[in-house]
C-alpha cells in the first residue's frame, strides 16, 4: 500500500495545483469529508471536503500577485502516512517582494482516499511530526 499511497498523494498535490485544479481528480483522491488544516504562522484553520481544498487554494491568490509551487519529494512514513515536502514561490500582491520557502505536508488515507492533511511550515517540523527524523 505505501507506494500506493505515494501515488495517490503525487496525483492529488498534482490535480490542485494544476491551472486551474482538476476538480474532478482531487474529488476521486479526497474522502468527501476530508479535513486540510493550515497554518502560516497566523494561527490554524480547517478546510473541509475538495470544495474546502479549493477555497484554500484560491485565497493563494488574494494575498499574491504570482505564485507556484513545486513538489519536491513525497515519502511513505508508514501507518497510511505520507509526507509531502514542497517549496512555495510568490511575489506579494501589495509588496511585489519575492518570496521563496520550503513548506510540507502530513497526509493521512484510508481506503485509497486522502482523510487529513496537515501543513508546516518547514520541512523538518513535518518529518519530525510524522516520525521520519528526531
């Protein structure tokens, strides 16, 4: 299951951050009732479902002129764990500075299907959350 997984996990950081996302395959790679929960420093926030997924998403685009992201390695951390290590680009809206961080992911299946997704800030804080490094 744990490439599965990997795979799964590839096909739906794909899907979302296609332009524009490809709704329909993040709707067949996230359980319906889903739970992305965020936090750039500002404090937590849950989204739930694709429809929440995508609200998330898209408030990218209030707060940034331009802006990418890259996959950079997805790693099976055991137990339906996977941990997705990203890096973020932008330009601020109002600013116009550059921006470039490191930032992961702890996502969690079940039966196929992406149930949690967890955000960090850094790549050690999410490696460390999922047991992959002290």
């Amino acid at each position: 299951m744990s490439h599965e997984n990997v795979e799964i996990v590839r096909r739906a950081i794909g899907a979302i951050l296609s332009q524009p996302p490809d709704e329909e395959a993040v709707g067949e790679v996230l359980d319906p009732d889903h739970v992305l929960t965020t936090n750039w420093g500002v404090g937590e926030t849950e989204h739930h479902g694709v429809p929440g997924s995508l609200a998330a998403l898209a408030e990218m685009s209030v707060i940034w002129d331009s802006w990418q992201q890259e996959l950079e390695r997805v790693l099976d951390a055991g137990d339906e764990r996977v941990v997705a290590l990203l890096r973020f680009r932008a330009k601020g809206r109002e600013s116009a500075v550059p921006v470039e961080s490191p930032w992961a992911m702890v996502v969690t299946l079940r039966n196929g299907r992406i149930v949690t997704s967890r955000v960090f800030l850094t790549h050690d804080e999410a490696l460390k959350a999922a047991g992959l490094q002290q």
